[in-house]
C-alpha cells in the first residue's frame, strides 16, 4: 500500500498511473520567473496610500518565507513516506516549483523594496513581525509533529502522516497562500500591479496542483485504509482548519487595519472560512462555518482556463510534453 515503509523503486508495473499524470502535467506547466515583467508595477506603489503598501510589504515579507518551509517539509516528511516512485517523481518536480517560487518572491523583494534595510527586515519576518511568525509557528508544529519518523509503522504513525500532508495542503497551500492571493486579486480587481498578478496567476495555478495531488493521495489511502479515518481523524483536521483561519485572520487584522475600500478583516474572514469549507468537503468532512464567498473576483480566478486581455500571456500556457507512455508496456 502507498503507506507501507520501504523505497519501491519499480515504475512497472506502475501502481498509481494517476500520480505519473499530474507530474507529466506540471511538466507541462512550466514556468520561469524571467518571464514576469515587474517594472510596471513600480508607478502603481508609488501611488498608493500608506496602508496599501504596509499591506503590500507585509505580503511580501510572507511569501518570502511561505514556499520555503513548504519545501523543507516536502525533504522532511513526505518524500520519503509517500511509497511510489510515481508519486515521488511527482514531489520531485513540486519540490522544484518551490524554489521557482522562492526565486520570485525574491525578484519581488529586490524590485518592491528598494531600501537595503526593509528588504532585510522582511526576510527575517519570521523573527520579528507577530503575524507572520505566528503563522511559521503554525507550520512548524506540524513539521515536527512527525518527531523524524522514519517508518510509518502503524495506524498512529500513518495518522500523523495524514496530519501532517492535510495541514500542508489544506491549511497551509490551501488557506494561508490563497488568502494571500486574495490581497494580489484584490489589487487587479482595481487595474494594479499587474506584474505581481501574472506571476501570482502561474505560481496560483502550481499551488492548485500541490494541493489536488496531496488530496489524490489522501483519496488513495483512505481506499487502502480506511480505518484511518476515524471521528478522531477528522476531530483534528478540523481543530487544525479552525487554528489556521485563526492565524490567517490575525494576518489580516495587521494587513488591513482598520480596512481598505472593498477588503476589510471582516471579508477576509468570511472568505477564508469559506475556503476552509471547501477543503473540509474535499476531504469528505463535513463542513465547519457555512460562510459565502465575499469576494467575487476570486470566484473568476477559479476559472482558471480565461485569459486576462491585458496579460503578456495566458496564465494557462504550457509547454509540449514529447511522447506517449501506455501503462500496460512491459519492459
């Protein structure tokens, strides 16, 4: 089973065909930070009120950090539990749109913060900005919560797993990064900074994609397994969704302040607990607040196969991958 300690390294037969398709699919999706033109968004800070841009060096100042402790758990915990090379060719290429991501984060930082000292503060944010280090510690727990197990022993430790890959999908890649996007669809929503918007648009669509897999095994294993997902089980993802749009709205309360015209901390929360709805009833839990989208510029983003005009591209390009692969070839 997916769960079972070891290293298979055998891809045929292959196990998981599923799993070799979403890799062959972000593939396709690839992507380079060079590609974001940036420099038009430089007019549009300089004309901002001053709690617009506290609300963009903050955002900044988390996603500096955001992707990196995603990819540090995916070489702590998940590459080596997940038993299918398959899978695992997967987690490879995920691993690399992280430092993707990074890099662009950085270009962010260099291009948005032009003052020596501020571009070091917000890297060291996790330090120093409560916000953001209260959401690190958010993940943090979780990262260490497998305590370096090395083998997914029994039922408890395949828990643990579980807790560990929902946190990362569903609260981490599924609620803080898309709140985050929320603040950069907000902005293109009024005409502004639409260099951040098309790389945000590419690395939305990576996200989506981390987040579907983990849920794809997450289905796999509740096949295999399903006496792991007990009340139990889902009493914790639960309390975890709840710790998590707590520390998101915490975000957003130094984010907005006293609130900006058409986002304030009371629309973020109903979002967010609308967000946190939709990844529970992917899990097949049932749902925690009940709450509508407030935001109806993120219902469109949904919609990830329309163009924006004004785009340099469409967010939805990809690449050619070569070949045909049939799964019942014999090698």
């Amino acid at each position: 089973m997916l769960l079972d300690p070891g290293m298979d390294l055998t891809l045929r037969p292959m196990r998981y065909p599923d799993f070799y398709e979403r890799y062959r699919a972000a593939i396709r999706n690839t992507w380079t930070v060079e590609e974001v033109d940036l420099h038009s968004d430089l007019a549009d800070l300089a004309a901002m009120t001053p709690q617009e841009r506290h609300l963009i060096n903050r955002l900044v100042a988390f996603f500096a950090t955001g992707d990196s402790i995603v990819a540090n758990n995916l070489v702590l915990n998940l590459y080596q539990h997940v038993n299918a090379p398959e899978a695992r060719l997967y987690l490879s290429r995920q691993l690399f749109e992280e430092a993707v991501h990074v890099q662009f984060y950085l270009t962010l930082l260099d291009t948005y913060l032009p003052d020596h000292d501020e571009r070091v503060k917000a890297f060291a944010a996790v330090e120093h900005i409560p916000s953001i280090r209260d959401k690190a510690e958010f993940c943090f727990t979780y990262i260490d919560s497998l305590g370096g197990l090395d083998r997914l022993n029994d039922a408890d430790d395949r828990r643990a797993f579980l807790l560990n890959l929902i946190c990362f999908a569903a609260c981490i890649e599924g609620l803080f990064f898309y709140g985050a996007f929320a603040y950069v669809y907000w902005f293109r929503s009024r005409g502004l900074l639409s260099g951040l918007a098309t790389g945000t648009n590419w690395v939305f669509r990576d996200e989506s994609m981390h987040m579907e897999f983990a849920f794809s095994v997450v289905d796999t294993v509740r096949a295999e397994e399903p006496e792991l997902f007990d009340g139990e089980l889902t009493k914790k993802v639960t309390t975890m969704m709840e710790d998590a749009v707590a520390a998101e709205l915490a975000f957003a309360r130094d984010l907005c302040g006293d609130g900006l015209f058409g986002m304030s901390v009371d629309q973020m929360g109903d979002y967010l607990r609308y967000v946190a709805d939709q990844r529970l009833r992917r899990l097949g839990m049932p749902i925690r607040y009940g709450t509508a989208n407030p935001f109806a510029f993120m219902e469109l983003q949904d919609v990830q196969e329309l163009a924006n005009f004004f785009e340099r591209r469409v967010s939805a390009y990809q690449v050619a991958v070569e070949g045909n692969v049939s799964f019942d070839e014999s090698f």
